[in-house]
C-alpha cells in the first residue's frame, strides 16, 4: 500500500510503522476529498464514566443501571474498544479541541475555578476550523478550558455556548463545611452561562447542591432545540455536548431518583442515558439522520476514590492515572449508510483523532504552523480499511512542559509502558518492580504482570517515542502550562 501524502509541518507520526526510518517528524493527512453533502457533527462526551458503565461494554443491567440508549447506539454504530481519552478532563477536552497533545497546550492538568488562565487564544480548535469551512458551532454543557475571556468557547470558534465552566463538584464548594471565601484563586463563577460568538459571559443562574441537579435536563433541552432549528439549514452544524454526569457529586434529579439499584451514581447514568436517546431520536425527527456522525465517549475512567459515587472499569486504576482503567473509555460512532451498524474493533484510537477525522469529514483545514498529533481516521471508521492508523498512545502528567519531560506512560500496539504511574489519582506511586514497567495487555488487561526483563525490544520501542516527541517539542516548544501558569518544573 502506497503512504498517503505528508504535508504540514514537524509532528510526530503515529501510524503505520512509527518506528521505520522514513518515519520524520511529519503529519499525514488522508488525501480524500470530504463527502458531499458534509455531514452534520454531534459529540456527545460524558465525565468520568467507567468502561463497563454502558451495558454494551458488559455493565448496564449487569450493574443495576441499564442504559439501553447506549446499547442501541452501539447496534446501530462502531463500539471502539481500545478507545482512549487523556487521565484527566481538561487535557481530554484540550486534545479533542486542538487534536494536540495537552503537553503542547499547556492544558495538561485540570484547570481549577478561578485560576484566571486558559487554553491559549493562539490554539486553533476544531470549532474554529469547522466554523471556517461554514459549520454552525455550538457547545451545551461543561467547558473546563478556563474561565477568563480569551478561553472561553464563544472566543474560540463556537457562535454559541450555553452551559458550565468547571468540574461538576466545583459548584458544591461554597456550601461545604469550612469554606472560606479568602481560599478563592480569583472570582471564580458559580453558575449556569450563556453567550453568543464574541460577546461576554452572562450568568443564567447560580448553580449549588440544589440546583446541579437539574444542569444535565437543561443542556439536553437546549442540544436538541438546537437540533430541531437546524433542520431546514443549508449550512451543516457542529455540537458539543458536554454532559455534567456521571461526575461527582450525584445530586439526583428528582425524575431520575431511584431508578437504578445501584443508587444516585446510577440514576445520574440513566439519566444521562436517557439525553443521549433523545439527541438521536431528534436528529431522526429533524430529517437529517443519514447525514449526521454522532460520536458518544467519556473524558476519562471512573473516580475510584470517590466510590460508591463513580463508574466501574474491569482495568485497574482510574481518573488520573494512566493505567486502562483511567484512559480507556468507551466510544460509540453513529452515522446510518455511512458505518456498518452492529461493528466492533480493537483498534487503536484516541480523542485526538477526533480533532483530525472530524476536520477530514467537514472539509476544514487543518493547521499547518503547529504539530498536529491528531490522526484522520475517516478511512477506518467509514469502513474503508479495517484497521486504524494509529499506532501508539502517550500519557504525560505534571505541570511540567519542557521538551524533555517523559512520558507518564505509552502504548504501542498491544503493549503498555508505564515510566511512572500511580495507583489512583490520590497517589501513591505505583510499585511494579523493575522500571519501566511492560504489560502486554491483550493478555493481562489488568496490568499485574510486569514483563519488563523480557521485552527489551518494547522498552526500545518507547525510547524512540520519546525521542522522536522530543525532537518535536525542540523544534516546536510546548506552551508553558496554563492550568497552573506559574508552577515550577515538576520533579
């Protein structure tokens, strides 16, 4: 098979064969011409939902929560299961946005309310790029990219955003025991907002442990009147639904209260199974089902250290580690005529991907003055190959920017290296023994087998990785950390 074209400027390639010696530092970019008419875009990303929450990855009613809005979607669509996210949700949404490693961005930690800084107004979002190519652009729900002016969506490519700017807990604060105001970074907003492209927040209402209840209801409504005024547009439309649950705290909606067995985390899943149903149905209802990918994933694994208020992954660890149970997230691809219903694949995918394959399907350009680590795989999930084109995976943690930061952790192919890992996100550091640790994890998914001693060749295999990010971010240095703008190098 003949390599695709490779334009753009340095990046590091991940596909095909990373490691052959005509592997330069370049983007590949498909050289399909979108299809006509492009399709409608909807992604639909839960937080914090564990791998086996939806019943078409084995939970479900099997965990006393069936979901069998999911399950449809899965027999209608793709199922990935090696799909993976980021170990936590600011970098999960910077990378979906940009289709650039968050280390590159400086979005690879959490942003906490107020820090008065953000994704970097010089980032070039998948908004941005569909907006260009004549999308409509809107985003319902969590933002968690920052929280001052120049970061904010209705800034950075989408014409409108209606929804909340942080984590779902960080609305509870003012109402827990001991808070103190003074603790505050800045003047962090406790609230439902709203605006339209270029026009300043304005709060809708306050949001606290009452209210959060019904943040998911809201988002939903407005996602599908949104869909509803679309219907008759000649223009093709791109939204982000950006759902508060499953994250904690479960404050129930009374609709939803006891309607699982496994109590409010439960309700919260059902419940936010039940929006994901009714996006479909409207997109049904609208006309415009045979011309609309929708895509359904999770920002992360489960948080353990909250249980029994979190998901349920068979992998071990979750949020913010880089063992499976904290990136490998479901991913559901709807899109009726265009992908097999009813296909499954093991392949290799992450939320990067979606920046590039989305850019891909809409006749956007991509950047050219930046690395773009995002791969189109329009081609895989069309069904026009089999396989993915993506290769391998890398985990950084920390606040840590420069060039020769390493990797937390890297999958290639059916492998897993972990330099430095975590049992939860509380801590403590991982003990595996030997380091790095090596787990092939098609045959032992729970990493608790370190094979290092006998895989040189894996162990190699991640070096020149490492190299190869590193001669990248030389060239095109990372954009110091924006979540915590003046931390030091982390050790």
């Amino acid at each position: 098979m003949t390599p695709p074209e490779k334009v753009g400027v340095d990046a590091v390639t991940n596909r095909k064969n990373p490691l052959s010696k005509d592997s330069s530092l370049q983007q590949i970019i498909h050289e399909d011409v979108a299809p006509a008419p492009r399709p409608n875009i909807i992604l639909m990303m839960a937080d914090n939902m564990g791998y086996m929450d939806p019943g078409c990855y084995g939970g479900g009613d099997v965990l006393g929560a069936p979901t069998p809005r999911m399950d449809q979607m899965a027999k209608e669509g793709f199922k990935l299961t090696s799909f993976y996210s980021e170990t936590q949700c600011t970098p999960t949404r910077a990378a979906m946005l940009t289709g650039r490693l968050p280390i590159r961005t400086g979005m690879n930690m959490a942003t906490p309310p107020g820090v008065g800084a953000g994704i970097s107004p010089n980032e070039t979002t998948i908004a941005k790029v569909l907006s260009n190519a004549g999308y409509r652009t809107a985003i319902f729900g969590k933002w968690h990219m920052g929280d001052i002016n120049e970061s904010e969506p209705q800034n950075l490519g989408f014409d409108e955003f209606f929804g909340q700017l942080y984590h779902f807990n960080a609305y509870s604060q003012t109402e827990r025991l001991g808070y103190d105001p003074d603790s505050e970074l800045g003047k962090p907003i406790y609230g439902l907002v709203e605006a339209n492209k270029g026009e300043n927040l304005k709060v809708v209402e306050p949001l606290n442990l009452t209210s959060m209840a019904f943040v998911d209801e809201q988002n939903a409504d407005k996602a599908i009147a949104y869909i509803n005024g679309q219907a008759n547009s000649t223009k093709p439309f791109f939204l982000y639904l950006a759902f508060a649950r499953t994250h904690f705290p479960s404050v129930q909606n009374p609709k939803w209260a006891g309607m699982s067995s496994k109590g409010p985390y439960g309700d919260g899943l059902m419940e936010m199974d039940h929006y994901i149903g009714q996006v479909i149905d409207a997109v049904k209802e609208a006309g415009i089902d045979n011309n609309t990918i929708i895509v359904m994933t999770s920002d992360n694994g489960p948080t353990l250290d909250q249980w029994p208020d979190s998901g349920f992954s068979p992998f071990r660890g979750g949020i913010g580690t880089a063992y499976e149970g904290g990136v490998r997230v479901p991913c559901i691809v709807r899109w009726p005529g265009k992908i097999e219903a009813g296909r499954v694949s093991n392949g290799i995918m992450c939320t990067l991907d979606l920046f590039s394959t989305f850019a891909a399907l809409g006749g956007g350009k991509v950047p050219t003055d930046k690395p773009i680590d995002g791969i189109d795989q329009s081609k895989f999930l069309l069904g026009k190959q089999n396989n993915s084109d993506r290769e391998w995976v890398v985990w950084y943690f920390g606040a840590d920017s420069s060039p020769q930061a390493y990797p937390g952790a890297i999958r290639w192919h059916q492998f897993k290296i972990h330099y430095k890992a975590y049992d939860s996100f509380q801590g403590p550091e991982s003990n595996y023994g030997q380091i790095p640790a090596v787990y092939n994890i098609e045959i032992d998914p729970g990493e608790q087998h370190n094979i290092a001693g006998e895989h040189d060749f894996v162990e190699n295999a991640g070096i020149k990785i490492y190299r190869q990010l590193v001669a990248s971010m030389t060239k095109y240095p990372n954009t110091p950390s924006r979540a915590f703008p003046n931390a030091a190098k982390a050790s």
